[in-house]
C-alpha cells in the first residue's frame, strides 16, 4: 500500500509531515525563518524530494480536490501538488513531481487585481474594495479632492494634486494685488475729481448773479468746495482702510511659506518614488530568481548535472531573500506613503484655512469701501442742503426790489408837454 504524505508550512515556522497510512503518525521539523521552507512530495519507494521553496505564504492544495482534477496535476503516488503564493499576490503557481508536466507549463492562475499604482501613488480600482469615506463629508475639504495628478491642458505632462492647491493660493494673492491695484484707481480719480471741483469752485463765472438768486448761486460753488473736501477725505480713506490692508496682507513671507509647502511636499513624493522604484526592481529580482529555480528544477528531473541539487539550494535561498527583500521594499513604501498621506492632509487643510482667511480679508475691507461710499454719499448731501433751502428762498420779487433800489435812476415818471 503506497503512503500519500502531504508537507505544510505552518505560521510558525514549521514543517508538518503527515502520513495519511493506516496508523498516521505526525512530526514535524524546523524550517528555519518563519514562513519560508520547501516544497515537495514522496514517490512510491517513500524517499523525499524538494521541489521549490515556499514564498512568503504557502497555499495547501485539499488531496481530494486535487485528484477530483480541479488543477489535473497530481504525483506518481497520487501524492497532491503543492501551491506557493508569490509576494505580489499577483499569481500562485502548482508544483509537480517528476514524471508529469514540465515545470515550464505549470498552470498560471491570476488573481482578480483590486489596486493599481498611479505616478507612484497606488489606489483602489473603482468598486474594488470597501468603499472610502470622505474625511470631511459635506465640506467640499482640500483633503477629500487632490489625492490624484492632473493633466495640464495640453495633456502632455500631469500635475500633482497639491500643485494645484499651491496654484489656487497664487491666485489668490494675485486677485487680492489686482483688487489693490483697482482700489488705487479708484482713489486716482477721486484725487482728480476733488482737485476739478475745488477748481470749479474758485471759478468766477456768473460771480454777477444778485440777489437771493445770486446768494444761492454763491453757495452752490461753495458747495463745490466743500464736496472737494468729501472727496479728498474719501480717496485718503480709501488708501489706508482698503488699498494698503490688501496689499500687505500677507507680505514676501507668504511665497516663502507657500515653497516650504511645496518643498515638503515635493521631497516626500520623491521618497514615494524612490521606495516604489526599489519595490519594481525587488519584484524583477525575485521573478528573475524564481525562473532560475525553475530552470535548476528542470534539470535535477532531467538529471543533466551532478551538481543540481547544490544549486537548487543555492537558487532557493536567493529566492527566499528576494521574497524578503521584496516585503520590506513593500513596507517601506507603504511607510512612506503613509507619511505622505498624512502630511498631504495636515497640508492641504492648513491651505483651506489659508483661502477661509484671505476671503474674509478681502470681504472685510470691501464692505468697509461700502461704507465709506455711503458716508460719502451723505457728506456729499449735507454739502447739498444748504443750497437747497437758499434755492427754495429765491424771491424773483425781493431780487427785483433789491436790484431796484440798487440801481434805480429816478422814481419821477414823465408828463405830457405844455405848450
């Protein structure tokens, strides 16, 4: 009665043998570092052959489910085929013993990919996956909207999402020195427009003018002059409570801050690179070890050199240290990501807090240009009152009597001639 024997890589580290005969007895043996061992099967006279090594998980494949022929490969001895997950997650592959299919079409079975790597950055496929909360729901937050890059218009190169957070905050201090340089334009013509009417006061056009008339003429060029002074007043207001808050708000410094930013930011997606760059090139280097593994098992069934098995082992153990040079690539990337992740939100939520402010600046200082303006208005109409009541006292009748008495020749009226 030929012995079906199963090998398994338990979690700690050690290889458990077992004995499917009659009276199965069990024992196992050290496998080395935890997660990593060999692979294998017994043939018919029970002698013991390696096969591969174990990746950093091991997938035990059911007997029954074996020789039913859900993978239609099995021993000489009926003995099951053994699975190895590779690193990635990527693949696993069967192993056989000698006697059946060729190593090199041994089924590949892919597993369904739930992430993908994007400039660097890996993220979830679209429905792959629980689905994401917003970190700030209802909010419309830096932090929930620039995690990816983004095409320059025309999509020759791609941004990064908190460039374009820097961007809005360039902007942002340019509209704030193109609304300083509009308020300024303003106050240049207020200037012009006092400097006219205080001329026009002084000018002595109709200075003729009698009477209550003339009075009230007097005053409206007074008026002039005193609607001038508003003005004035008006423009100097405008340059010490709108014009130069907006343009020293947020000085040199500001750009200074925004590169420090930027910098931070740069420098930490850099990293991100340079660890997903080591993760490629450690995943090539355990592909590259793995198919020389192959190979060497290929030609220990072939029997082509004495020297095999001496490489196998050799070839195994690179393996194994290219599948731990591999997870620590990955974990030092997903660190790295982590880091950057956490400073992208601190960041950007720091540059919301940044355009909150400068909004509510801007919106400060134009409601007080409103209020000037209306104060403005109403000087203006004080310097209109007193010209309206002269206006209303205007008397044609008293001017008439005025001028009379100013300017008559004689109260004696002519009589006829006598002869």
């Amino acid at each position: 009665m030929n012995r079906e024997t199963k090998i398994i890589c338990a979690s700690s580290g050690q290889w458990m043998r077992e004995d499917q005969a009659a009276g199965s007895e069990r024992r196992s043996e050290e496998a080395g570092p935890q997660q990593t061992g060999e692979c294998g099967w017994t043939d018919s006279r029970g002698e013991w052959t390696a096969e591969t090594w174990s990746l950093p998980a091991l997938v035990q494949e059911d007997s029954q489910k074996s020789q039913a022929g859900s993978t239609g490969r099995t021993g000489s001895t009926g003995s099951p085929a053994l699975c190895c997950l590779e690193p990635s997650a990527a693949m696993f592959c069967t192993t056989k013993p000698p006697g059946s299919v060729s190593p090199a079409k041994r089924q590949i079975k892919e597993v369904k990919e739930t992430k993908t790597t994007i400039n660097c950055v890996t993220f979830p496929l679209p429905g792959e996956g629980p689905e994401q909360q917003l970190l700030k729901p209802n909010e419309w937050s830096y932090c929930d909207y620039f995690w990816a890059d983004k095409k320059d218009p025309q999509g020759t190169t791609s941004v990064a999402g908190f460039e374009v957070l820097l961007q809005k905050q360039l902007k942002g201090k340019q509209m704030q020195k193109e609304m300083a340089e509009f308020v300024h334009e303003r106050i240049k013509i207020e200037e012009e427009y006092a400097k006219n009417l205080s001329k026009l006061s002084l000018s002595p056009l109709a200075a003729q003018e009698e009477g209550t008339l003339g009075e009230a003429w007097t005053q409206l060029k007074k008026s002039l002059h005193d609607e001038a002074e508003v003005h004035l007043k008006f423009s100097n207001k405008l340059h010490s409570e709108v014009e130069k808050p907006l343009l020293t708000f947020r000085g040199d410094n500001f750009k200074k801050d925004l590169k420090k930013y930027d910098h931070h930011i740069a420098d930490l997606r850099k990293q991100l690179a340079s660890r997903y760059a080591s993760v490629e090139k450690a995943r090539k280097a355990l592909a590259d070890r793995q198919k020389d593994l192959e190979v060497k098992t290929q030609q220990l069934e072939i029997k082509l050199s004495n020297k095999t098995e001496e490489d196998i082992k050799k070839a195994r153990r690179k393996s194994t240290q290219a599948g731990d040079d591999l997870m620590r690539c990955v974990d030092l990337y997903n660190q790295t990501q982590s880091k950057w992740f956490e400073e992208m939100v601190t960041t950007s939520m720091e540059l919301e807090k940044l355009e909150v402010e400068r909004i509510e600046w801007i919106q400060q200082h134009l409601r007080q240009y409103t209020t000037l303006r209306h104060e403005t208005d109403m000087f203006n109409q004080s310097t209109a009152e007193p010209v309206d009541q002269l206006l209303q006292n205007v008397d044609p009748a008293k001017d008439r009597e005025l001028w009379v008495k100013e300017n008559k020749t004689s109260e004696v009226r002519p009589v006829d001639m006598d002869i």
